[in-house]
C-alpha cells in the first residue's frame, strides 16, 4: 500500500516540530517509490533552496533505495557511475545526510529528505518524521 496523504502530514509536521524543538529551519520533502514528490513543506526562514536540496535528496535515495549517507559514499567511491546515473533522474540527486527511505515491510514507499540545518540535524528531523509513521 504506497504512502496516504494523511502519513505524508504527519511525517511533515514531525520533522518540522523537531526542527522547532532543536531551533533550525528545514525544508521537508516526501517522495514516493518513484521519486515524485508527494510533500514539500518549508518552514518560515528556512533557506529558499533548502526546498529543491530536500527533494533531490528524497529523491535520490527512493531511487537509489539508499539512505543520503550511502548516497555520498556511492558518490565519492564510484564518481563517474554515480553522476551517470544521476543524469537518468528528473531532479538532481542530491547525496549526504538528511535524507532516509520510507518502508513498510520489505517494500519501499518511498523517502524523506530533509534540507536548511547542518547535515546532523537534517537527518535528525527525517527521522523524526519517520518516527511519526512507523508501525
């Protein structure tokens, strides 16, 4: 069963409370297996590009069915593959921390990442967010 919109919310308001909590400003965006957008949601202040950066995120890691830190090592160890592969994908694939697959089981729904803080506390709130779902 793919992600409902209602999970999308809470995910959404998770995080950004988690960013409140640790005073940053982010950008949330939730992608479905495909990576195509289903959310995106900036908070006051936080960083207009911070809204692109999350989707890429979200997105390369639906795809890539990896998490952003993965992503990054993916990047460095096998460059040329890597921006190969980016080339193949409607937005650009942004690699690091701050991005997290959705699962349900052994399927993947899709991703969440989140820009605008420190890496750290990106991927801080993208766990948050899936915390909010889980279950």
């Amino acid at each position: 069963m793919p992600l409902s919109a209602e999970e999308c919310r809470r995910l959404v308001e998770a995080a950004q409370a988690r960013a409140a909590q640790i005073r940053v400003r982010v950008t949330v965006a939730v992608v479905d297996e495909g990576g195509l957008l289903l959310a995106l949601a900036r908070m006051d202040g936080a960083p207009p590009l911070s809204a692109q950066i999350a989707e890429g995120k979200a997105c390369g890691a639906a795809l890539w069915h990896r998490d952003g830190g993965s992503l990054a090592q993916v990047a460095q160890e096998r460059p040329a593959f890597f921006e190969a592969v980016a080339r193949m994908v409607r937005v650009p694939v942004m690699p690091g921390l701050g991005s997290v697959l959705i699962r349900r089981k052994d399927a993947v729904l899709g991703a969440v990442g989140v820009s605008g803080a420190k890496p750290e506390q990106d991927l801080d709130c993208a766990e948050a967010g899936l915390r909010a779902i889980a279950g």
